[in-house]
C-alpha cells in the first residue's frame, strides 16, 4: 500500500507541476519569439506508447554537446539503482553485477532502438497559408545516411511538409529513386551538399535535375557563379561546424541564404546563431531550419515556412527571396554542469513542464503497469524476457539493414561499418543475458 501511496504523491505532484509551469515551447528562432499561430499535433500513437515516446523524443531533440555527458549520467544512476535493488533483495554479487549490465544495456538497447524505430514525430497544424518545408535531408544514396527515400517522404509527410529537398553528399542519386508518382509534383526537388575547394560543403537547390560534376571540385566562389547561371540557389548548411570562412566573405562570394538552425548540429550558441541572423538581415538574406535527416531516428523539431502564393511553386518562391519563419519546438531547458550530473531527474523534470497534460496521464499509467510487474515478477524473469525480445529486434534490425543495403548501389559506408555491426553485436550480447539468466531462474 506504502508503494500506492508514493506512486500517486509522484503523479499529483507532476500534475501540479504541469499545471503552473507548462508551456509549449514553440517559438520563431529568428525573433526569438514565441509563436501562438501555429500549433503541434503528436500522433495518436503517443499516448499509448508515452514513456518510451517521451524518452525517443527527449534523446533525438537534445543538444548534441550534452549527449556525452547525458548518457554516462544515465549510465552511471541505472547502475546505482540496479546495486541498490539487488542489496535490498539480497541477491549475490554475480548477480548483482548481471543486474548492473543488463540495466545499462537495457539502457543503451532503449537509446538503439530509438534511432532504428520509425516511430512517428510531432506534426506542425494550421499551416493551410503556408509552404512548409526542409532543404537539406539525404538517403542511402549519402555515403553516413541509413534510410532509403520512401522513408525520407513518409518522415516529412508525418511531419507536416509541403516540400523538401534531397540533398546527398556528392551525388544526385537519391533524387532518382523518387517513385514515378511523386516525382513530377512540387513535394520533392533535386539539390545536392557539396564539398568546395574551401574545406567546407554548401547546398545547391534546384527546380531540376542538374549534373554533380558540373560544379565538382571547385570552390565556393565558384559554385556560387555556377549556381546562379543555373538558376539555382545556393545555402552554407551548419556554418557553425567549420566557422569558415568568414561570414562576411561568404556574403561577398553571393550567398543566397545561412542555416540558423540544424537537427544534425542543435550545438549552435545563442550569441553564433544571432551573429548570423544579424547578417542575414543586414544583407537580404534568406534563413533557414533543417532536418539534415540521414535517417536515425523519425521525429524532428523544426520547420521553415513561409506564406503561399497563387499560382507559384515552392521553388519560384525562394527566387524571390520571402520572408521565412523558423518554427522550433524548443524543450532543452538548462545546459548548466548540475543538469547532468542528475540527468535522468533534470529530463524528467523538464519533460514535466514541457508536456500536455493528457500525455503525463498516460505516462504514469503505463509506468504504472511496468513498475507493478517490476513488483510482481522475479528480476530474473523480467531480464529474460527483455533479453529476448531485444535480442530478436536486433536480428530483426541486422536483416533489415542488411537487405537496404544491398539495395543500393551507392557507395554507403555508415550500414556496413556501423550499423550492421552494432546490431548484430546487441543482438548477441542479449543472447548472452537471455542464456545466464536461464540458470535458477526461479531461485
């Protein structure tokens, strides 16, 4: 009954919580304002799946400079929590430290299959005045990318896009795997990110199919004159990566736009991000927020959009250089040392006052039947069966991926240099967990 009792002081203490502090956090990264326009609208599936969404939602919207220190935060407190449940139970040090490793792999399997899972991201609602779009995702056909393009277009469609550009590192290729009854629409138009002679890449956009050995191995300049001859549009991607060249010059050299914003490289400082918007506006400058999908993970947090027009394709629009807002779906709260240090309890208090109402409910019920099973079962059991529901995803992961890549003839590197590896290697250690938590399992 005492266990009851503090589970529901928990539940009304995150209600109150929610109630006084919530806020949806969606805001324009340009004015940095937040935006009442516009709202979000999460799958149905959310609310049945809540725990394991918030965490998929929470490990792919994070800053990726605390991503290191997040997990061995993580890490370290499944660990404690593990000892400390198996010195209560009294349980022997062998077995103490099985607990200990199939947390952390528990762990590391969750953060895994987050990555791998299609499981569907927020939508961005009330946008029929709008063009909605994304101007840098790859495919396979990418050599560091793991989905093909019929993932790319059910990602943005999940999401809300109108439009969305294949940019494939150093290649046109993925561009020409669009199925036959989307290609001659305005949803998918060709571009490409690639390397100049600087020692950084750009984004080239076009309303057609162009030649990547036109504007190889040349510099940015270069490109840029190119570009334009073609009636192409030409955008620096993540600057803060390579902080070269100067802003200022790469104004000079007739950039049309700056990425103030990117899923691939959310580490991006306020006072940076600003240096750039100021730019941006000093010299005509178009802004924009991207996916920079390569496929890990479904859920994004940031759309670019501006208002239709009559008649005139996404592309045509651009050309002419319109106003844009960036809408960002913003939950990082605090980056201070503090946070991470107590990580698991700093995420959970921000998802707290960052969460409707309805979804906490449905946090706590599902949490609810897993912590009565955790009560319920012997530890070993649930190890098992983790074990082997784990170790069969990750077969089931090793096939799927093996067989796209074998599908492509790009040259990929990322699905049989990592991918395959790490889920073949997963699905063996959990073998390994399944066959010693056979012995005594009722012991």
């Amino acid at each position: 009954m005492r266990k009851i009792y503090i589970f529901l002081s928990f539940l009304l203490c995150s209600l109150t919580l929610n109630y006084f502090l919530y806020s949806n956090n969606l805001i324009d990264i340009i004015t940095n304002r937040t935006v009442s326009f516009f709202n979000i609208q999460w799958p149905v599936e959310r609310l049945f799946i809540e725990p394991f969404y918030a965490f998929a939602y929470y490990i792919l919207t994070m800053e990726r400079s605390g991503y290191i220190f997040a997990l061995v935060a993580w890490a370290l407190w499944i660990v404690i929590f593990a000892a400390s449940v198996s010195r209560y139970k009294k349980m022997s040090l062998r077995q103490t430290l099985v607990n200990s490793f199939a947390g952390v792999l528990l762990f590391v399997s969750a953060v895994m299959a987050v990555i791998l899972l299609p499981v569907p991201g927020p939508k961005l609602s009330n946008t029929d005045s709008y063009k909605v779009f994304d101007i840098h995702s790859h495919t396979v056909s990418s050599r560091d990318a793991i989905a093909n393009i019929n993932s790319s277009i059910r990602l943005h469609k999940q999401h809300g896009f109108t439009n969305f550009f294949i940019t494939e590192h150093d290649n046109v290729k993925g561009y020409e795997t669009i199925p036959y009854n989307i290609k001659n629409t305005d949803f998918i138009y060709p571009g490409i990110q690639i390397r100049t002679t600087d020692g950084v890449s750009v984004l080239l956009l076009a309303d057609k199919k162009f030649s990547y050995d036109y504007f190889k191995d040349k510099s940015i300049k270069q490109i840029i004159n190119l570009a334009h001859d073609k009636g192409m549009l030409v955008v620096m991607p993540h600057w803060w990566k390579w902080n070269n060249p100067p802003l200022q010059k790469i104004v000079e050299y007739g950039i049309d736009g700056f990425e103030i914003y990117n899923c691939g490289y959310r580490y991006i400082s306020d006072e940076k991000r600003k240096d750039i918007i100021d730019v941006c506006k000093k010299n005509n400058l178009m802004m924009f927020g991207t996916i920079d999908w390569h496929g890990y993970g479904n859920m994004t947090n940031v759309w670019t959009v501006t208002e239709r027009r009559d008649g005139k394709t996404l592309f045509e629009i651009l050309k002419s250089k319109p106003e844009l807002k960036i809408i960002v779906h913003d939950t990082k709260g605090s980056q201070a040392l503090l946070r991470y240090i107590f990580e698991p309890f700093s995420a959970f208090y921000f998802y707290i006052v960052n969460t409707e109402m309805i979804y906490i409910l449905g946090f706590y019920m599902i949490s609810g039947v897993l912590i009565a099973m955790f009560f319920y079962f012997h530890i070993k059991i649930l190890i098992r069966f983790f074990s082997l529901f784990f170790s069969s995803f990750f077969i089931l992961a090793t096939m799927y991926y093996f067989n796209t890549y074998l599908c492509t003839a790009a040259k990929n590197i990322v699905i049989p240099e990592m991918i395959l590896p790490l889920t073949a290697g997963f699905s063996v250690l959990w073998l390994i967990v399944w066959i010693i938590n056979g012995k005594n399992t009722k012991s």
